[in-house]
C-alpha cells in the first residue's frame, strides 16, 4: 500500500512509520519536514498536499495541537486553538481527502483517553477527542467507495511521560509502538467506525 | 431554586418549563421570546443574558443548531454551524455562566443520540454531541463551589417525528417528556459528569 502518514516526525508518528515501512510505502508529512509540509489548520495547506501527493491508500493521522489549561481560564478562543488544529485540520483531512483515496481505502485519526477519562486542564482535549471519535462513528456509514475511517485512542504515552507525566497521575502510560499497532490494524485491516483505545 | 432556561420556547424547552415550573422560579430565554433574548452563537448577547438576570441556581439549555447534510457536500464552513450555535453556544454559557451559579448549581446541557449512534447526514450532529458529551465530563472535575454539569442526550423526539422521522428510521422516539425529567435529575438530583441517554 502507499500511505501517507500526517505528523510523521513526532514520537508517535515516528512508530506509525516503523510499524508500517517494512510492508508498505510511506509518504510522509509534517509541518516543517518529511517528503511534504502541510500545516493541518490551514485548509489550503491540507489541498496542496493532497495535490502534490496523488492517490494514496491510506491517509494516517498522528498529529493535532489543543490548547491546556485550568477550566476557570478557559475561553473561547482558546477552545479555538484545538477546534481549529486537532480536530477541524482532522476533520478537513477527511473532507478534502476522500477523493485521493483509492477504492477500500481508509483514514486513521488520533484522538486519545481524555474523551472519557478527563484530567484537570483537559477541558479542550476532552471537547476535540470526544468530538473526533464521534464524527469518526457517523463518517464510517457515508464513506463511498469501501472507504473506511477509524480513531485510535492512546493513553498517555510512555515516551511522553517525561513531560505529561504530572498531568497524567495514575494513569498507566502505555508503547507508543502500541498505539501505531492500533494504525495498522485500521489500515491493514476490515474494520470500519471504531474506536481503538489503547 | 431559581432556573434559567435557554431556548424556553421550543419543543424541549417547553417540557422542561412544564416539569420544573410547579416546584421552581423560571427564567425563560430564548432567541425572540421569554424573559430575557439571547442567541447562544454570540458570546455579547451571553453576557448580556447573564447581565440581566442575575444569581441563579441552575442553568438548563435546551438549544442549540447544527447543519444536517450528506459527508460527500459537507465543508468546513458547514461544520462551523453547529461548532459556533450547539457546541461553543453551550460551552460559552458555562464558560462565562459559572459566576452567574450559586454554590452547589448545576448546568444542564443539550447533546443527542447520534453521538454514538450515526444517521446518514448527521455527521455534523455527531461531531457535537461527542464534544458536549466530552466536554460535560472534563468541566465536572474543575467547577468550583460544588457546582454540577450533565448533558442530556435523547433520541429522536416522539413530537418531532413528523419532520425528523424520515432521518431516524427504526430509532424509537421517546416522548419529549422523559428528556424534561432528564433535566429535573440533573437540576434537582446530586450528579455531574453525567451523560443521561433518554
């Protein structure tokens, strides 16, 4: 398969491609490296990649920027930041990517455990992954052309722990290599409008 | 207690008033009508809202818009719709509404069946009802003084099949009633963080 793998350069981009480059060809994209920049929160960004990129197989997602902060500081435009970034540059990936998917196709978009188990300063995290893995369920029934689309939904990371570790007490950090396994079983697998929680 | 109640005037918002007017002060708004106007879109007209009516002991919204259409016509302006009325409307007024709350109030807010259970055309519905329903779990763990937040999330209304019916094949109505005692559970009840599916 040929599979364009978004935000490739980060940690967990970095695994998707080591799980999948032995068996497949992988274009890879990021904002500032890779064989293609794109920055998701511009629309115009995502068509010139889609352009420059051709048909693909698979289009993965590993990328996507939300604001965290205290509730009590939260505001609109700081919701904004995740809306615009994570999940409307995933959501646009989708809507403007359809058409460079061959047949039988499939997206893979990251979400991850703060839409159902929430931590402090997660208000914006928990909004953009909730509303990712929903859309993902009502996407998978539109999709033409066999094409399929899943979310994969990682726990903290234990290679982020370093950083994310005092937001995540308690919470079992898990591979990163677990959650790009979660990526191959939505690209090299059947399934449709689910949601992987890893 | 003392209630406001937003979008007062529409299916929902009238079975509310009628469940909760017996034992409570009502305050209706809505975008035309009620005791005070408000378009939950505008985060001015919010604070406006807010302005002139006061300490209150719950905050029930019963509104909120999204654009219905095929994936395959869907853009990110179409997706702005129910971003900027459903979804941020309803943050918004916790957003800006918490200090309008008195000790131990509660906001009670409204999401829906196809977050996790996608129609055809409803993919901008179920982007936002997942957010909310994210949304509502993360801001119950950072309110201060005891203050609560639900979200509500009915099926298709018994009194609105006549227009939505076509759109909600073999879903089973539930009377709008049983979404209004929803909101008395929420409002009266001791919960947050819940997710009630009507």
């Amino acid at each position: 398969m040929k599979i364009l793998v978004i935000g490739a350069s980060g940690t967990l981009g970095q695994a998707v491609v080591r799980e999948l480059s032995s068996r497949h060809d992988i274009i890879t994209a990021s904002r500032s490296s890779g064989d293609v920049n794109v920055d998701i929160k511009d629309i115009d960004s995502i068509r010139a990649m889609y352009a420059k990129v051709g048909k693909v197989d698979a289009i993965a997602c590993t990328a996507g920027k939300v604001h965290f902060g205290p509730l009590s500081d939260m505001t609109a435009d700081l919701m904004q930041v995740g809306i615009k970034d994570k999940l409307m540059g995933q959501v646009n990936l989708v809507l403007e990517g359809t058409a460079s998917l061959n047949d039988g196709g499939s997206f893979s978009l990251i979400s991850g455990i703060l839409a159902y188990d929430p931590i402090r300063l997660g208000s914006s995290a928990s909004l953009v992954n909730g509303a990712l893995e929903s859309f993902v369920k009502a996407a998978a029934i539109e999709l033409p052309r066999g094409i399929r689309i899943n979310a994969i939904s990682p726990n903290v990371f234990v290679e982020s722990m370093e950083g994310y570790g005092p937001f995540f007490r308690g919470f079992k950090p898990v591979p990163v290599a677990d959650a790009a396994l979660a990526y191959s079983k939505s690209i090299e697998g059947g399934q449709t409008g689910q949601v992987y929680k890893i």
